[in-house]
C-alpha cells in the first residue's frame, strides 16, 4: 500500500512539473523572420514578400485589403508597392504568444537617402597614377525604377573619384555632393577612391608618425524615375 502512494506521489509530481513547463513555454513568442524585396521601391513596383518562421506554427498573410490566407512557414507574396506598408504576417501556435509582424520597407514618393554601407581596402589604386589610396565599392540592387538624384561624401579627403553607369566625376577637397550621375539607374556598381594624405599609410612602420586612413562613406539622393 505504501508503494502505491510513492508511485501515486510521483505521477502527480511528475504531472505538476510537465504543468509547469508547458506554462512557461506560453510566454515564448512563434520564431519568424520576414524580409522586402527590393526593401525600397517606387509606387507601381512589384515587391517580393518573404518570411521563414518556426514550422510547427500557423501563418496567416493579412492583405492590404485585410482579406486573410492561410500561408505555409516558408513562403513569399509578390505586391503592389504601395500597399506594403499595410500588409502584415500573423503567427500562432499552441501553448505560445502569438505574434503579428509587417514588412521592413521604404517607399520612395519623392527623394529618398540611401547610405553607402562599403568595406575599404587601402592600396595602389590606378585613379591616382598607381599611388596608394582608398577604394570603395558596393553594388546597389534595388528597385530598377530608382534613379539618382544627387550623390554625397560623407567625411573630409582631399579628393575623391566616383564612378558610376561608365561616368567619373573628381570632388575636390570642400566639395560634398555631385550631381554628375543624375538621372543614371542607382543599381550597379559604385566606385569611389581617395588617395592617401601626407600622415596616412596602408601599413604605418611607425605609428607615431602615419597613421591608418579613415573609411570612405557616402549616400545617394534617390527619386523614382525622370
């Protein structure tokens, strides 16, 4: 009889605890990442929406016209531009928080700033007569509809060379922005280089007397079209 109440003991204990940990799952939100493609776009465009979320969780694509689809945890959507910014994913599963996300996305309605996030390499560089210098590149690939309004420097060199859609334009030292590449698409790749100032070396010996150069950064004025 004894052996019958430990036993009787230790399912309720065993239940109690099971309780406990499904409790405690409810406050775990459904795991899901959603992403715009392109992230900034011009009205009329298409833009591809795309998520992965948990795949034990049940998704639901809310449209802009609030019409509701059953969606599978690894799926896309393409839509209009302009109605992206009311369209949102919702998220639900047993004994967890439900969650409702909308899409990180830019529309462009007039100008827009897109920063110039690139990696800097220091060495010779052929815009300078094979002196060493910075160089800097990224590829834009956004919306095709984009084009370029003006193009801005963001920190202080002596000079700076810009390449873009076959065109080069040289800033001088005071001088922040061009509009040499207006009307050229924003997609493709963007070039630009500075050479080294009179303290500044690649790989200073001594670091008392040159130092490692600064990044280059910079941004482009968008607009949708001409």
């Amino acid at each position: 009889m004894r052996e019958t109440d430990f036993n009787a003991l230790g399912r309720r204990l065993i239940g109690m605890m099971i309780g406990a940990g499904l409790l405690a799952g409810c406050g775990e939100p459904v795991g899901m990442r959603l992403e715009a493609v392109p992230a900034v776009a011009c009205p009329g465009s298409e833009v591809e929406l795309r998520w992965i979320g948990d795949s034990d969780a049940r998704f639901t694509f809310i449209h802009a016209d609030g019409r509701r689809e059953r969606v599978k945890p690894d799926d896309a959507r393409t839509v209009e531009a302009s109605q992206v910014s009311a369209v949102r994913l919702s998220a639900s599963a047993t004994l967890r928080t439900s969650k409702t996300d909308a899409f990180d996305f830019q529309l462009v309605e007039a100008r827009h700033t897109l920063p110039l996030r690139v990696n800097t390499t220091c060495g010779p560089v052929k815009t300078f007569e094979g002196g060493d210098g910075l160089t800097a590149q990224q590829t834009v690939a956004l919306d095709p509809a984009l084009t370029v309004s003006e193009f801005h420097i963001r920190e202080w060199r002596s000079v700076i060379s810009v390449e873009h859609a076959a065109l080069r334009a040289d800033l001088p030292v005071g001088q922040w922005l061009t509009t040499s590449f207006e009307g050229t698409p924003a997609n493709g790749l963007w070039t630009f280089t500075s050479p080294l100032g009179e303290n500044e070396a690649c790989d200073p010996e001594d670091s008392a007397l040159r130092y490692p150069p600064s990044g280059l950064s910079a941004e482009l004025i968008v607009t949708c079209g001409m």
